[in-house]
C-alpha cells in the first residue's frame, strides 16, 4: 500500500497512469502500471446504508442458517426413515442441493455485507470461479429433484393401483447419478466464465489507494447467451412439467373432495316409525284388552263381544320386540354418524392435501422465478449500479435461500408443518378474536373441538409419497 499523505490523486483512468503531485515546489510523479487495473472512488463502492447492510447481514444469517440446519436434518431423517425407495432418493438430491445452495449463496453475501464495499470480492480467485458453478448445479439439481418428486407422486396415485410402481435400487442409483451429472455437465461453462478483476481503490480523504478485487464475467455476450439457453431450454421445462404433474394430482384431490358436511347422512325415518307404530300397539292394546301370557312367551288379549258374550282371544307379538327395536336403532344411528364423521374427516385431508398441493407450485414460482427472470434482465439492459437495485438483487437472493429452507417443510416435514399450522391457528382463533373468520365467530367452540380432533385422534394420514391418496 502506498502512502499518499499531502498529495493530491488524479485519477488516469483507462490511461494507465496515476499521477500524483507533492505539495512542495518539486514535483514526483508516479507512475503505476494499471493497463490490467481499473481505479474507482471509495465512495462509489459503497453500495448500501449501515443500517440497511446490517438488516441484511441479519437476514441472511437467519435464513442461511434455517436452511442448512433444516436439510442437515432432512438427510438424517430420510436415511433412517422407512420410505420408497425413489422418492427417498429425491428427497436426498434435493436437501443435497438446497444445503449446497444455501451454503455458497450465504456464504458470498454475507462475506460482502461483512465489508463496507460491498460491490467488492472477498473469498479469493478459487471461489471466484467454482462459487457460480456450485450455485447453478445445486440450481439445476434441485429443480430436476422437484420435478422427479412430481412424477413420482404421479406415478404412485395414478400406477400404485395396479402396483407396476416400484422403481428399485439400480433404477435410482441410475437416477440420483444422471441428475447430478447432467447438473454439472450444464454447469461446466460457469467454471470458465468469472474471473478476478483488480481494482484500485481511492479513498475520499485521499491518503491513500490499495488494491481490491471484482469477481465478474469476462464476456457478457457470452453470459447472455449461456443463462438464455440454460433458461429456454433447461429450466423452463423443468417449471411447467412440475406445475402440470402437480396440477394434475390437485385435480384428482379435487374430485374427491366434498365440502364437510355436505354429505352428512340424515337420520331415517324407519326410526321414527318403529317409535310411533310401538306407541300404537301400546296404546291399543290397552283400550279393550287384558293381557294374558302362556308358556311360548306370546301375549293372549280377550275381548268380549257386547252382543253375542262370547269372548275372543287373539295372539299378538310380545312386547319385547317393539322394545328390542327401540334399543337398535339408536345404535345404527350413532353409528352412521361415526361414519359420518370419519368420512367428513376424509374429506378434511383432501382438502388439506389440495392446498398443500398448491403451496407447493406457489413457492416454487413466486421463489425461484423472479431470481431468473432478473438476472436476464440485467443482461440484456443496462443496470445502473444504484441502491435500489442492490437491495433488490438482495432481496432476490434471500427469496432463493428461503425456497432452500421451505423445501425441508413441505417435502420431508410435511405432516409436522400441518400440525404446527394447525396449532397456530387455534391460538390466533384462541387470542385474537379479528382473526377467527365470520362464520367460525359464532360457533368457535365446535370449530376448536373440530382442530383439536385434527390434532390428537386424527392425523394426516400421508403416505410414503408425502401425498394423501385415501383410505
């Protein structure tokens, strides 16, 4: 580092000099060889606010660390776990490739929100160029593993009734190989592309200059056209087949849902009559009757005729039966409404498992999406490097981490992520009265009994495949 004290900087530029004049009567110049460096103001490179760099810098942290200590678990739990063999090898590609992309994306970030200049690069010439490749075959990986989830929950409703669905262990192996190389196959060209960029930097007292680093692309017509190809050909593919397997198992969900209650069996009318027409035999056989009973069991009414006095005994069926009836029928009854209850329970899960289905491709859009489509914008516009647009390729960067820490919920600890939504809704029902909807208003009581059933006797009941397909 040279020390500049008492003189004045005058920035050459592209012109490959610096000269620098002392403040005595001579004059030193010095010359310094930056046909290979590009010199730029301290101020220039300070992208971002101190309080804006340290909510980031907090955020980060947060979601980098959620997601690394979520798919760590993830590997854990799926490789003691007893699940299908296919879909336990995605699950393993893809904790695999969102642990490798919250790491080297937290990892870059966070290193330049350590640093006043955050436009500058910190990790060295190696990271330079392997960083991007690591990012874009965790990228390309893990969507593959979503849609490769996809088509396994496809082919396990719509094949498993016919059990012609069981892939084995040489199909996966097969599988988890070819999805990684042809990741890193497509990624190879990153490895060429960003390279280190020296820089010197000026600072505003103007004391003195040091040496500093870029890590950028070296052509960025070769840029544009790589990340267009990989976008066109590679992942947008890959997004629609995953929205239309997913539709397509939401809409079998969808046919068999029925909204809770709405096929709630009445109570029949037999009931009713055996109560009304036993009333009757009652009633009747105490006008003009005496009861008898012989030995069979079988009452004997006598009855006298006014005229003729003869008496006439006729048989009727015991009591017992009418009494037999009224015990029977309120058994059947309860029981067609447990069978209610169980079937509107099903019809619950469906409908549980439909937004579920939904959340899936909703956060696969809104959270990986809008990372692509900006980075081709700034390839092929010019982008002025202000603050907005630092915040915003921030802001782009968390949403891709997030999608790294959510997939663990949605996939590996769905059943547990229910639950746990689940039981945030009964304490905002229980707490927060402008949180209850305005029919549940009214009849909170059955409504928490309803989730607390949900809760502890009723649990989703997912299958390997972490998809309901019913009982």
């Amino acid at each position: 580092m040279l020390n500049l004290s008492h003189l004045s900087v005058h920035n050459g530029g592209d012109s490959g000099r610096i000269a620098v004049q002392q403040s005595s009567d001579t004059e030193l110049e010095v010359i310094v060889d930056v046909q290979q460096y590009y010199t730029e103001w301290e101020y220039k490179l300070k992208q971002i606010y101190y309080h804006e760099r340290i909510a980031l810098v907090i955020i980060f942290y947060a979601v980098t660390t959620i997601a690394i200590i979520g798919n760590i678990l993830t590997l854990y739990v799926v490789i003691t776990r007893k699940q299908r063999l296919l879909f336990k090898t995605c699950l393993l590609s893809l904790a695999l490739s969102d642990l490798i992309y919250a790491t080297t994306c937290g990892a870059n970030y966070i290193s330049k929100l350590h640093h006043e200049m955050s436009a500058l690069w910190y990790l060295g010439e190696f990271l330079c160029s392997f960083l991007p490749f690591f990012q874009t075959t965790s990228l390309l990986s893990g969507s593959m593993s979503l849609v490769s989830i996809a088509v396994d929950r496809y082919m396990a409703i719509f094949v498993k009734r016919k059990g012609q669905w069981q892939p084995g262990f040489k199909f996966c192996a097969i599988g988890f190989t070819f999805v990684w190389s042809i990741s890193a196959a497509l990624s190879s060209p990153m490895l060429f592309s960003y390279s280190l960029f020296d820089v010197y930097v000026v600072p505003d007292i103007q004391e003195n200059f040091y040496l500093a680093h870029y890590c950028i692309v070296d052509s960025k017509d070769e840029s544009r056209y790589y990340y267009s190809v990989l976008f066109i050909f590679v992942f947008l593919p890959m997004l629609v087949a995953f929205i239309a397997f997913n539709a397509i198992i939401a809409r079998e969900i969808w046919k068999k849902r029925k909204t809770p209650g709405s096929r709630c069996i009445k109570p029949t009318r037999n009931y009713e009559d055996s109560s009304s027409s036993t009333t009757e035999v009652k009633n009747s056989s105490n006008t003009n009757s005496t009861g008898l009973r012989n030995n069979s069991g079988r009452s004997k009414d006598t009855s006298t005729d006014s005229k003729s006095g003869t008496v006439t005994i006729s048989q009727q069926q015991p009591q017992i039966f009418s009494t037999q009836i009224q015990q029977q029928q309120p058994h059947s009854h309860q029981h067609q409404m447990h069978n209610n209850d169980r079937r509107n329970e099903r019809q619950r899960r469906q409908m549980r498992m439909f937004k579920v289905i939904l959340a899936l491709m909703c956060v696969f859009i809104v959270l990986r999406l809008p990372n692509w489509i900006f980075l081709l914008y700034k390839l092929y516009n010019f982008v002025p490097t202000e603050r907005a647009i630092w915040l915003l390729n921030y802001a782009f960067c968390i949403s891709g981490i997030m999608n790294s820490m959510a997939n663990p919920f949605l996939y590996t600890f769905l059943s547990e992520t229910i639950l746990f939504t689940s039981y945030i809704r009964i304490t905002c029902y229980k707490f927060c009265k402008f949180c209850r909807p305005k029919v549940a208003q009214s009849n909170y009581a059955n409504n928490a009994a309803m989730f607390a059933k949900d809760e502890d006797l009723n649990k989703p009941k997912i299958d390997n495949g972490g998809v309901y397909v019913g009982n």
